[in-house]
C-alpha cells in the first residue's frame, strides 16, 4: 500500500478550514460595521453646515436665477 504522505500540521482542509474562513469573515463583518456605526454617529454630532458656503456663485450646479430655492432659512 501507498504510504499517505499529504499529511501536513496545519492544513487547512476540511471542518478546521471552513471554520476559519467563517471567523475571518465574521470578523470582517463586524469590523464593517463598527466603522459604519463610528461614521453616522459622527455624522449626526457633526452635520453638514451650510453657513460656511458664503458666495452662491462658487456653487455649481446652481444658478443665480434659482437661488432663492437652492437656501431656505430654517424656522426655529
């Protein structure tokens, strides 16, 4: 008989392979989304200001005809 000689120590076949591979990607997972839980909280301590847009003529995409629709005053 044949002598097994593709025997090796840390082989990655079979259960021990699969189990790794769904580690990493579960760590990849949770990694993913922790940084999207960072982002939107930063997100929403943080929002947009539209104050430091001083001049409407460096804003593309709108026109100087138009902007009396592109900014409205927030009531508070």
């Amino acid at each position: 008989m044949a002598e097994n000689t593709k025997r090796s120590l840390f082989g990655l076949n079979g259960i021990a392979g699969i189990l790794i591979s769904i580690v990493g990607l579960l760590v990849i997972l949770v990694t993913l989304m922790l940084l999207v839980i960072v982002t939107q909280r930063h997100g929403a301590v943080n929002p947009y200001d539209p104050s430091v847009i001083r001049d409407i003529n460096n804003v593309k995409m709108i026109s100087v005809e138009n902007k009396q629709f592109a900014f409205q005053k927030k009531d508070k």
